[in-house]
C-alpha cells in the first residue's frame, strides 16, 4: 500500500482511529491504497488489487466495507477477506466497540484456468470451520509483531526474543516462525483463526504440488 504522506503506518492507523474516536458518525473514513500516479500505467504486475477501505462507525459498532478492483477467488479473496476482517478487529479494539458487518465489492472476481482443477475437487470435499476465539491485539502489538516478523524472516532471531502483549499476536508469532522454518508441528496455536489459516496455507502448498 502507499503512504500517502504518512512515513509510518502505526501514525496512519493512530491518526484513524483518533478521527472515529472524535466524531462517530464521520463518512470521510476512507484508507487509499491505490496510488494513480504510481499505479495508474505502471506496467509491473504487483499493483494494488485493493482500492482501498471504508471505516463506518453506527450503534458502536465497526463496519468495514472494502473495495478491489482485481480478486482471484481461488487464492486471493480467502487470504484478503481473511486478513482485511483481522485489521478490522484490531480497530474496533482500540475504539472498544463490538465488530460489525464486512462487505467485500470486486470489481473483476476471476479464476485462472489452472485452478480449475483443484477448484472442482474441492467443491466436493466437506470443510470444516471453527468458531474464532478473537483477536485482543492492539496497535502496539501490530508494531511488536510487524518487527518481529522482519527479524524471524531476515535475522533468523528465534521466536522467545519476542514478546507480544496479547495472546492473539504470540500465536501469530508463532505461525510466522513455522513458516520460516517450514515446520507446522513445532508449537502449540491456541486461536481457532490462526488454526484455520494453518490449515488453508497447507491446503494450498498441496494443491499447488499436485
């Protein structure tokens, strides 16, 4: 995403959730992700697929409404409405309001001919979801684990350096220590959500060697 200005995302983020915070029923609440200066006719191919986010405030309750210009549904939307729904609970703690509704708008939703395949066979399979077990974490936790996650990837620091404050962030932690060392025994998750993002990032590591 770009910056817009801003050089550090926990000052956005802070700057956001102070703007709810003074005045509820604000309609401006709208996070950009698409640059049209750098995007607009740029040819690389990792420009933002999101838009950008709208924040809404009603009966004390966040409503996050997303916008994508571009989603595959094979790969794509599952990770981002997963993530997308993440950030939205991290705001609404910091507001200490509940969490409300969550619209995903797509532009242009598509499926690449090469995930057919294992689209069809899991059509079939039955799924099995568990209830989330929340997440408690707060901005101060996203910086511990924005850092944490740069040293685990290039430093190769180990996990017990790290201390988030919330139970959500240290499983977290932990995903990303097993994705880096590619072990997915190696400690206990206790988060239904991060459980399941486990299994779908194992899920799609298979399909992707069949």
């Amino acid at each position: 995403s770009h910056n817009h200005g801003y050089y550090h995302s926990e000052s956005f983020l802070r700057d956001l959730i102070g703007q709810l915070k003074t005045n509820k029923n604000d309609r401006r609440c709208f996070v950009s992700l698409w640059n049209p200066k750098l995007d607009h006719r740029s040819n690389s191919k990792d420009i933002p697929c999101t838009v950008g986010w709208m924040l809404k405030l009603r009966d004390d309750k966040l409503h996050w409404h997303t916008v994508m210009r571009s989603n595959d549904i094979w790969l794509g939307m599952p990770y981002d409405v997963w993530c997308f729904c993440q950030i939205q609970e991290i705001i609404a703690n910091c507001l200490n309001v509940g969490v409300g509704d969550y619209t995903h708008t797509v532009g242009s939703l598509h499926i690449y001919d090469r995930n057919e395949p294992a689209i069809q066979e899991r059509k079939s399979a039955i799924q099995h979801y568990e209830s989330d077990s929340g997440n408690d974490m707060m901005i101060e936790d996203v910086v511990k684990l924005v850092a944490a996650e740069e040293s685990l990837r290039l430093d190769k620091s180990h996990i017990s350096n790290w201390a988030p404050a919330s139970e959500f962030a240290m499983d977290a932690l932990q995903l990303v220590s097993e994705w880096s060392t590619k072990d997915f025994s190696s400690g206990i998750i206790t988060c239904d959500a991060l459980k399941q993002a486990r299994r779908m990032y194992l899920g799609a590591q298979q399909d992707s060697n069949t």
